[in-house]
C-alpha cells in the first residue's frame, strides 16, 4: 500500500513539474507599458472612422482585462489594434 501511495506522489510531482516546465515565466508584456505604446500610437494614427471603433473596442477589452490582471490577454487585444494601426 505504500509502495502505491509513494507513486501516486512521485507521479503527481512529476506532473507538476511538466505544467511549471510548460508556462512561460514571462509570457507577456506588462499590459500597462504595452497600452501606453498603444496609445501613443493611436494618437498619431490616420484611420477610418471604422477602425477608430475597432481600435477603441480593443482598447476597452485591453484595460478591462488589464485591470483583471490579465496581462496576456490584454496584449493580444492591443496587439490586434496596432495591427489595424500599422505598427
């Protein structure tokens, strides 16, 4: 019985190992250094009044997911609008 319970350990530690090993450590911008560049940017942008709106509503979804400590996710919405930007 043990001799079970010790593999069920070593294998849950095995386990956790693999997912640490998985996730990056850094694997985003800080999301608050990346909006500051998003808006700097928008600032000096020539867009259509469509992709104002577009850049506006990923703005809204970055700082919502940047306020929920999300920093990954609020990347990916500010990097889709500096794509609509050019940049």
């Amino acid at each position: 019985m043990k001799t079970i319970v010790a593999a069920a350990v070593l294998n849950g530690f095995a386990a956790l190992g693999f997912l640490a090993l998985s996730i990056p450590a850094h694997s985003a911008v800080p999301c608050e250094e990346m909006l500051k560049d998003m808006r700097a940017a928008k600032a000096g942008a020539k867009l259509s009044d469509a992709d104002v709106q577009k850049v506006n509503d990923l703005e809204t979804k970055a700082v919502e997911r940047c306020n929920a400590d999300d920093d990954t996710r609020s990347d990916k919405f500010l990097a889709e609008a500096m794509k609509i930007m050019g940049k």
